[in-house]
C-alpha cells in the first residue's frame, strides 16, 4: 500500500523523445545566496523607452519603464543609483531567442532596445545596519542582494501577477516565453477560474546535459522549488504541478519526500538531447503538439523553470524578493567543474568571475549566452544613436553584461588546458558531433596542413559547439584547431 502511494507522486515516462546522448553533468549545489553583494555599476537592459532621465537619482525599486503592453514587465532598479547615461541599440539574436514564444514579440517585433546605465549609491549608515548586520560596515559600497517586498496578500492570480510584472522580467532561459506572458495569457481567459490550465510543469531537465544548470538548482533548493510549485499550482488552480527532472538517484532522493508531502508529481527520465525543449516536453507528457512559435499557454500549459519557482517560495517564505540571479560559467572540458555564482541582471561579466577579468581580446566571441550548441554568441550592442558625451565609444568598447534570465554561459576561450595525450581512436567525437563531422581526422589533416577543398567544405558544417573537445578522452584540442582554421572562412560562411 505504502509502495502504491509512492508511486503516485514518482513516475517514469515511458520515452522522451531526443536524439544525441550525452554524458550527464553532476550536478553541484549553488552557494548560498548571500544577504550583501560588492556594488558594481549596473548597465539593464529594457525593451521600453526608460522613464527615468540622465543625471536622475532613483532608489531601489524605483520603475525605470512603464510599458504601453499589459503582458510586458516593468524594469525596475535593484539598488540605489544615479543614471549616468542611456545608450539605445538594435536587437541582438540573445534578445529574440529569449522571446521566441512571446506572441506579443513575435506580432509587434522590438525595434529598439535601451541600456540604462547605473552607478551606485553608498547606502546609509540606518540602510546599512538594517539590511543585514553581518554585512561589511567599512566598505559602504555593499548593496543589499534582497528588496524587502512583501508578496501579495489576497491569494487570487490577479493580485499575484500585478506584482509579478511591476518587479520586473521573471525570464525563464530557453523557453522562449516568461512566466508574466504565460500568466497574462491565462488571465486573458475570463473562465480561467472554472477552466484553468490543465497543466503546470517545471522543466527541472538541464536544457543541455553535460552543464548541470537547473538541476544543480534543483539540489541546491529542494524545498523551495516543490513549495514554490504549489504556490504557482494553486495560484493556477492546478492541483497536480509537475515537476520533470534527469533521471539521477541522488536528486531524486532530494526531491521525492517534499514532492510527496505538497503532492507534486515527480517525473524522472534519461535525458536524451534535446528533451527538455518545450515542444517535446508537452508532446511526451501531455500529447499535446505546440504550434510554430506558439506559447505552452495556447494548448493549456504554462511551463516554468527552477529558478522561477525557487524564487517564488524564498519571497513568500522570507517577505523579501531576491535581485540576484544564479550564473552557472562552464567549459567545455569534462575535468572543469563548472563555476556557479550570483549576479545581478546588468552587472559586467568579468565583475563576477574573476578569470574572465581583463580578458577582452581573449574572449571576444567566445563567450555564449546559453549552451555551446543552441547558445547565442554574445557580443557588444549595435549602437543606433550617439547623443550623449558617454555613448560616444565604439560598441566593441562596452564589455557584455549578465542580461534578465541568463543562467548559463559558456566560455570557449578556456585556458584550462591538460596535457593531451595522442588520439585513440575511440570514436567518442565523431558521435558527440551534431552535424556529422569527424572532428579528429579534421583536425589532423589542419595539423598536416593538408589544406584541401573537402576539408573546407566540411569546415563549414563545424558550428563551434565544443563537444569533441569536451567529451575526448586524450584531452586533445580538437575545438580550438577548428576554431582556428574556420575562422578565416566565417565571413563566407554568414
């Protein structure tokens, strides 16, 4: 009888679609969210014109955007600031990629982006002693890393989602459509209280297997993602959320008795690249098939990811809403743990990761916001107009930032090298290789400077995901020869 029970909330699907199979990541729990940060100048960026002006002093939760859409948030300041200056640019690929599913995005395209320059303002001494005691008296250039807002207290999705959207974008990585279009959409039906969405599911996958993002999360807040799931579930009137994570014994044992006790149903699975994309998720779980560009919302299902719910249970359990976000740096080598740090949204990257410091030339175009192989190159913004004294720089100039939603990043220009030993001949690359290739043999022949059309020819299909190199038991180099001898033809190639 108690094995039935059990196994009401602990199920195995019977298949999730994918293809490429790679080697898990282990996954590693996050440090903990600390009460103070270092103050770091902040550069948001916002999809709306900034409301606030160039020399304006704002304080921490202060609007910088009043959007014109319902459905789209507001930004506000995580800390207190003087704007310093506003420098406009056009949409990168990050930007939509983040907002493939956004109808909204999709029907009325931004055409123009702004980043709101921020530059802090010591605290007070009462501000100081009242935001965490422990906290660094001597060095006034601390801020907070949470707002002391408390969270709504009528119980009714309506009230929830107006606080939702007035703190900003709550962005979920590689889905393609936050959680406030989700609920907005939901909203938009005026019998969502007799008919609700059939189905809440928190893709615990990691989005890419071999960098263990969401379920380091997912270890690292057992409690908070199952408690903050049935906070969103019961906002939803959803009475079975579900919770779908890689079939890992260690995280399942974290995760099985608070999933028992809150009555989440937990799903565990192999997981097969790329199975925790939104459409195969609903089609393995639900039957149901997304339509092109479409939002989860549209079939009955709102999806999340863990941070989202994680975040939700910290603010309803400690009345105070985190600003940081959680940054996972990996490489591309199998012996590299990845490095797992908070940020906040705006904040230079080379401020959080110390080894990415004063590396500009090194890392330019090797550093990718997502994973190696459906990530997006991150690059300076494209800037459109140079009316002030300080935007008046070359776009390569403004180093890029920890944007709204971004978890995961890749460093390809790693100078973690092993000595590599000679090649043997396993095979690994050539089956981790998405576009087909035989990485090794490529790169013997650029070695041998057998520099041939059908070597150019399949230089060309290489999309720099790094897999040969990471999954190569000789720890050859393999990515970074490619890397090298593509580069010349890149410009062909676009």
């Amino acid at each position: 009888m108690q094995a039935a029970a059990e196994s009401h909330f602990t199920t195995m699907p019977t298949h999730f679609h994918g293809g490429m199979t790679f080697q898990a990541g282990k996954p590693y729990p996050f440090p903990s969210l600390p009460k103070n940060i270092p103050a770091h100048p902040l550069r948001i960026t916002v999809t709306d014109p900034p409301i606030v002006t160039v020399g304006q002093t704002i304080t921490a939760s202060q609007k910088l955007t009043e959007p014109f859409k319902p459905q789209s948030p507001c930004y506000f300041s995580p800390i207190p600031a003087t704007v310093t200056h506003i420098t406009p640019w056009q949409p990168d690929d990050f930007h939509r990629h983040t907002h493939a599913r956004n109808p909204h995005e999709i029907n009325h395209p931004t055409t123009q982006l702004y980043d709101i320059h921020l530059k802090p303002i010591p605290p007070s001494p009462p501000a100081a002693s009242a935001c965490d005691q422990s906290a660094d008296e001597n060095n006034p250039l601390t801020v907070p890393a949470a707002l002391n807002i408390a969270p709504p207290d009528k119980p009714t999705l309506k009230s929830w989602f107006q606080h939702f959207r007035a703190l900003g974008p709550w962005p979920q990585d590689e889905i393609g459509c936050d959680l406030i279009t989700q609920l907005a959409a939901v909203l938009h039906n005026k019998h969502y209280q007799s008919k609700p969405p059939k189905s809440l599911i928190c893709i615990g996958m990691d989005a890419y297997s071999p960098y263990p993002d969401r379920s380091s999360l997912l270890l690292s807040y057992p409690d908070d993602a199952v408690l903050g799931l049935q906070i969103l579930g019961n906002l939803l009137n959803v009475k079975r959320p579900k919770l779908v994570i890689d079939a890992n014994p260690h995280l399942e044992g974290f995760l099985k008795n608070p999933c028992k006790s809150f009555k989440i149903k937990l799903l565990c699975a192999r997981n097969r690249y790329p199975a925790p994309d939104p459409t195969l998720i609903a089609h393995t779980l639900e039957n149901t098939k997304l339509p092109q560009n479409g939002s989860p919302t549209d079939v009955g299902i709102v999806m999340v990811t863990p941070w989202t719910v994680i975040r939700i249970a910290r603010w309803m359990t400690r009345r105070q809403l985190d600003v940081l976000q959680p940054v996972m740096i990996a490489e591309p080598h199998r012996d590299k743990h990845p490095q797992r740090h908070f940020a906040m949204p705006g904040t230079e990257i080379c401020c959080v990761d110390h080894t990415l410091h004063g590396c500009t030339e090194r890392l330019r175009g090797k550093l990718i916001a997502g994973n190696p192989l459906t990530g997006n190159q991150l690059c300076a913004p494209a800037l459109v107009a140079q009316q002030q004294e300080h935007s008046r720089r070359a776009p390569d100039s403004l180093p890029p930032t920890i944007r709204h939603g971004m978890q995961l990043l890749t460093n390809l220009a790693s100078t973690h090298h092993l000595e590599p030993a000679p090649c043997i001949t396993c095979g690994w690359c050539v089956d981790a290789c998405p576009t087909g290739l035989q990485p090794v043999h490529l790169a013997e022949q650029i070695h041998n400077h057998q520099n041939s059309k059908q070597l150019q020819d399949h230089l060309q299909y290489c999309i720099g995901c790094g897999l040969c190199t990471h999954v190569c038991p000789s720890h050859l180099p393999i990515a970074q020869i490619l890397a090298q001898a593509n580069a010349p033809i890149t410009p062909q190639i676009k």
